[in-house]
C-alpha cells in the first residue's frame, strides 16, 4: 500500500499512527505539498478534493484520512480498533465526524492560519476548537478513551489536531483530562509522533 | 426508537429518509428549535454539540446523522446500504466525510445564512458548494450512486442539502448529472420529501 504523505499533515498523521500501531505495511510517498503537487496529475485525479492523504492499495484508491482508517482498521487492525455490531460502529462514527468537521475547522483551521499563512476566519475556528476541547474534555472525565473503554480508530482520527492544537494559538492547558487522554494515546506500544507532537 | 428531529433540517431529514426507505421503526420527536430546545437538557446532556437529529433506542443515545445512518443501517437496511468488508465500507465513509465537512460548510451553511440568518462566511459557503458540485457532476457522469454502483448510505447522507442548494442561493442548473442522481434517488420506493424538496 502506498499512502500520498506530508509529514507535516496532522490528516496524514493519524494514518502513520494507525500504521505503526497495527503494523499495516503502508509506503510512505512524500508529495510536494508546497509545489501543488497534490493539485496537480495524477494526485488530483486520485482525490479530485486537491487533498492528502490519499491510500492506493493495488486497484484501491482512497481519499479522506477517516475512510482511510476505516479501510486499515478492517484489513489490518480486527475488530478491537473498529467493531461492525450496529451499536459500536455507530459510537466510532460519530468521532469520526467529529474529527471531519469540528476538529478539521477548529483547532486544524487554526493550526493552518498560524503555521501556513491560510486566509480562514480565525476567530471562528477559535470558537469551534473551544466548544470541542470543553466537550471532549467533560467526555473523558470519566473515560480512558472516546468509545468502547478501549483505543479505537476515533481516538485517532480524533489526536493529531487536538495533539497539535497549540500550534493555532489553542492551549490545552485548562483541558487537563484532554491532556491525559493524548498521554495515554502516546504511551500505545508502537506510537510514533510528528513535528509538532514528540 | 425515538428520533429527536426539526422538520426544516437537512440532516434530520437524512434520517427520516433513510427510515421510510428500508421500514426502520423510528418515532419522530419535534424539537423546539426556535426556542433553543436543542441547547438545554435534556437534549443538551445526549448531545453536548447542541445539534439534531440526536436518535434513541434503548440504552444507545446518538448524535450526528451519519452516525445514526451507521447505525440504522447495520440494525436495519442490511449489507445492501452499508457493507462491512474493507473496501466498500471506506468507499461509503468518503462519503459520510464529505457530508460531515464539504456538504455542511457548503451548500447547508449557505442555506443557513440565507434561509436562517446565521452569521457565517458566505462566500466561504459558496467557494466550498462551487468544488464539491463540480467534483459531485464529475463523479455522477460516468455513475448512478455515489459507490458500489447502488444506493448506499452515501448518497442518502450527501443528498438532502444538495437538494436544497438552491435555498442557499446556490443553482443546480450548471450539474446536469447531480440533477439526475437527485431524480434517481427521488424515484426510490418509499422516498419521502421535506420542505424544499417535494
């Protein structure tokens, strides 16, 4: 399998992670992110979204970080990381989501403005990445993890912009069980960070 | 199963569609949108986010409506409308992301502004409905649904908003294929409409 990467991608990250943590046999293909080159042929033609990480398995082409995951989880990781019950699947999803949404126009759109110059509303992804870290915050208060008291691909997909949050100017400072779950999240046996995240 | 619901919401009306499809047993709950019943408890307590749909069944409280698709359709609609095997299961989840994050920012945030007087960035809206459109015909063109060559939980998820672009603002005229995919999921036995799509 070859993953399209940018190490400095948080999207890309939660695949290595997932990678490292399952030891699905993933390529590392660096693109030219600064170049264009995921705008360009043939990465634009593989996600007509203009976006990385993208995943070619033989005849296989996946855009979208989460989808990605979903695909290694059920090749790769078995049914601790992603479950298929109605039940289980549905409480991973909802992160998933979550990770689509909140956490994408949060604290990653924050992360963007401050570290690569985007022209987002900074202002509103200050607001997104607030109302998330207080509502993840209160969630793990009483739990280890986001869903099914074990790790699962949620608690990935959900890690590297929360992780990398101060580098949009969002502090986790008054987040203390945030703090204890990315903690917990660097201590899985096989973790490996980014710029960004040691 | 209840499903706590507003009439005018897009992502409501995902859920209802998907149960008048394949018979799911689901008890509409109006919410008092107006009167911010959404922000209070009890709601507030199953959905820290504020939204709706939020679904009940039992014990099982969900948020986000792709969630709850994944959850009625592995109760309810069977490996027709949600494969579990790796592939076809992420190729929906593209789906289900870009439904959380391109359909949501584009065409609904569009219509929230123009239709509810939020204040969010519209150009932002439309730059964002202009791409996934475009991406949306292209993909249409040489398809019927969006995956696995059926309709999935994919196209219910991106359907209603795109449907209501047009209350956004945002014409359909220049998406031929979009137009047809629209008419195709319309002619599904048991569809049901909502307000702005008859």
């Amino acid at each position: 399998m070859k993953l399209y990467d940018l190490s400095l991608s948080g999207n890309c990250h939660k695949v290595r992670l997932f990678a490292a943590l399952t030891g699905a046999p993933v390529e590392i293909v660096p693109v030219d992110f600064l170049g264009g080159e995921h705008k360009s042929e043939p990465l634009i033609g593989m996600n007509p979204f203009g976006e990385i990480p993208v995943l070619v398995d033989g005849d296989v082409v996946l855009r979208d970080s989460q989808a990605i995951l979903v695909y290694l989880a059920r090749k790769h990781g078995g049914d601790a990381w992603l479950p298929t019950a109605a039940e289980p699947l549905a409480r991973v999803m909802q992160w998933l989501s979550t990770a689509a949404n909140n956490v994408q126009h949060g604290p990653a759109d924050a992360r963007l403005i401050d570290k690569f110059g985007y022209a987002l509303d900074k202002a509103h992804a200050l607001r997104v990445s607030a109302q998330l870290l207080a509502i993840l915050d209160a969630h793990l208060a009483t739990r280890d993890w986001l869903e099914l008291g074990r790790p699962t691909i949620a608690d990935i997909a959900v890690f590297p912009y929360v992780a990398l949050a101060p580098e949009g100017g969002v502090s986790l400072e008054p987040w203390p069980n945030v703090r204890a779950w990315i903690g917990r999240i660097k201590a899985l046996p096989g973790f490996v960070g980014m710029p960004g995240i040691e």
